[in-house]
C-alpha cells in the first residue's frame, strides 16, 4: 500500500514580535483580556515588503534541509494561503522560482484557516495516484496585511508566518502501524459565510478588503464541527482517539483547543499548543505546530497524530498520520 509520509518539517517567523501590551496604546484592550479569552500572548508580523511567498520559500527550504532533499527532489509545491503576493500567478509558482526548482508543477489552495488540511489532502491525493512522489506542502499567511486596526476584536487575534512539510510517496503494509496519511476528513458548508469573511476581492471591491469575524457564533460551531471531524477521520483510520500520541490543532484559540481535546477524551499534554506566541496564523498555524512541536521534542516517528482546523466558508477537517 503506498503512503504519503512527512519526512521533513521547517517553518519561518518574521523578525519583528508584537506583545498583547503593545495594543493597549491603540485600542481599548488589554493584554488581561486577550490571554485569557484567547490564549494569546504575542504574534509575528511581516516586515514592510515582507510577503507570503518569501516566507513560504524560507519555510520550504527549512523542510527540505529536514528532509535531506534539494529542490530537484521535488514533483509538486502545494501552497495554503488566503493572502497571496499578487491576485495571480500563485503563490506556489512564486515559491517555486525563488528556490530555483523550474520542473514539475505548483499550485495554491484556498481554504482559508483549514487550508493546510485541504492541501494536505491533495498532496496525499497526488501521490496516491501516482502523479508525484515528493510533495512540498506548505502553509503561509500575512494576515497583518487583512485586519481592521480599528477592530479590536479581530486584529489582536492573527498573526503572520509560515511552515512546510516534505511529502515523500513510500510503501506501507497497509495498516493503522504505517507511517504516513492513514485518513482524512474533509467539510464545508457556504451558509455560514458570514461568519467569517474577507469584504474585499477582485470581483467585488477590486480591493483586497478586511477580515470580519463573528467571533462568538464560530466559536460555538468550531468546538462541535472540529470534534466530529476529527472522529470521523479517526474512525476512517481504524483507530482510537485514545490512541493519538498528539493532536495539532489549527491555532485560533486555546479555548476551541481545550475544548476540542476535551471532547476527543485527551488531556492537554497529547496537544502541542503554540498560539500563545504564534497567534492564529491561518493556513500557516498547523505546519508551524508541527515545525516546533518536533523541534520542542514532543512529536517522535512513529507518533500518531491528528491534525484538525475550521475556518472561512466555513471550511473544516482534519488529517490522520503516523509521523
Ligand atoms: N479587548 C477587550 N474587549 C474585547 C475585545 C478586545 N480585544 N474584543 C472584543 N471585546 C469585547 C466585546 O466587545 C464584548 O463586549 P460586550 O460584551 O460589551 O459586547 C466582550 O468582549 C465579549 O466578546 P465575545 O466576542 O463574546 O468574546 P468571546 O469570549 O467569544 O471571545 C473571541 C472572543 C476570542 C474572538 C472568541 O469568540 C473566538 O476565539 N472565536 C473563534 C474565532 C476563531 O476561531 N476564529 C478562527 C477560526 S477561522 C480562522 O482562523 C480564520
């Protein structure tokens, strides 16, 4: 049975760090009120001319480095993000020409905060078909470049960033023991647009817009959606939630992560939990958990793992592997 397994991982922060404090001079807000509804303590933000191909091709070049492989390796670059350099070409075609790899083929995905799932997913898709064994995988967002300053409920909740994996085509026996993708479970439902919602695009605004969040309403659907998902994907894998060594969550906000565990019947020491410095970084958060969760030592080969997120669409599914 062929598997698509993760053989390096890598992720970039930009330089510069904002604590919750620093809001407190701009908004009525305060660092009290930030960490304990959401988590947050501190994000990374872009520097000016900063974009989110460069920080996709510096991500990249940390995963391919893990995974002992140069650009040449590589079939196909897949790129999650909602916050492209430019309308088009892709992000992935961007990031492909700075590291210099000219061959195969490069496309972004769209799914907003459970975008690195949805691309994830592709990438296991290509290599179950055979039309690529390696696939670079990455997440990379600049939403700085998205929030309403003026909106305080929105804008000290996201952060920039970037992670990737190396996705390699290998043989397993075909059993839960593999390594590699075992399941996933992928959801979207259009009605709840208004839930979450950029107000600018091309086709509308000609502007890129700002993000608007109803941000109580989604975080009563997000516990829900993201428990059921990931039972889904588990139960596809023939496994137990009892048996996950680590869940790694998008990271939006501790409490959806708390809650989400709670429900999959695990504590919080099988969850690599990085939004208190990261921020929700969108499509970029699950490739940096897994970046500095096997950086931090928590996430081992052999390791059973279940990646979940929801975000704008609403968008939401989650991801079984044995690292
Ligand atoms: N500082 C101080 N007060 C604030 C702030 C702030 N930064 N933001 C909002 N408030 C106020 C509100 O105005 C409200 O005041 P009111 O009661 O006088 O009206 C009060 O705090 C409570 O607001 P709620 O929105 O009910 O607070 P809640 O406990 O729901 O926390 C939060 C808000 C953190 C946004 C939470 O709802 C959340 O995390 N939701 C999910 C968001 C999410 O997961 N988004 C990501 C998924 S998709 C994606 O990642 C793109």
């Amino acid at each position: 049975t062929l598997r698509a397994v993760i053989t390096g991982v890598g992720h970039y922060l930009p330089e510069r760090v904002v604590e919750n404090a620093e809001f407190e001079k701009t908004l009525d807000t305060s660092d009290e009120w930030i960490r304990t509804r959401s988590g947050i303590e501190r994000r990374h933000f872009a520097a000016e001319g900063e974009t989110t191909s460069m920080m996709g091709t510096a991500a990249a070049k940390a995963a391919l480095a893990d995974a002992g492989r140069t650009p040449a390796d590589i079939d196909a670059i897949i790129v999650a993000t909602s916050t492209p350099d430019l309308t088009f070409p892709s992000v992935a075609t961007m990031v492909q020409n700075a590291l210099g790899a000219n061959c195969g083929f490069a496309f972004d995905v769209q799914a907003v905060c459970a975008g690195f799932i949805y691309a994830l997913s592709t990438a296991n898709a290509q290599i179950l078909s055979g039309q690529a064994k390696r696939v670079l995988v990455i997440g990379a967002e600049t939403f700085s470049r998205i929030m309403d300053w003026e909106d305080r409920a929105t804008c000290v909740l996201f952060g920039d960033g970037a992670g990737a994996i190396v996705l390699e085509a290998q043989e397993g026996k075909g059993t839960s023991e593999d390594r590699g993708i075992l399941a996933v479970d992928l959801n979207s439902d259009g009605s709840y647009k208004d839930m979450l919602f950029v107000d600018g695009g091309v086709s509308t605004t000609g502007t890129a817009g700002k993000l608007r969040m109803q941000g109580n309403a989604l975080f009563r659907q997000a516990v829900v959606k993201l428990a059921e998902t990931a039972e889904t994907a588990l139960a596809k894998a023939g496994v137990a939630a009892s048996e996950v060594d680590w869940i790694v969550p998008h990271q939006a906000n501790i409490r959806i992560i708390e809650g989400t565990a709670k429900k999959l019947g695990l504590s919080m020491d099988h969850v690599v939990v990085t939004v208190q410095d990261h921020g929700n970084t969108s499509a970029a958060s699950i490739p940096l958990a897994m970046s500095v969760g096997r950086a931090r030592g928590q996430i081992k080969p052999g390791d059973l793992c279940v990646a979940e997120a929801i975000g704008g669409g609403l968008a939401w599914g989650a991801v079984v592997l044995r690292w």
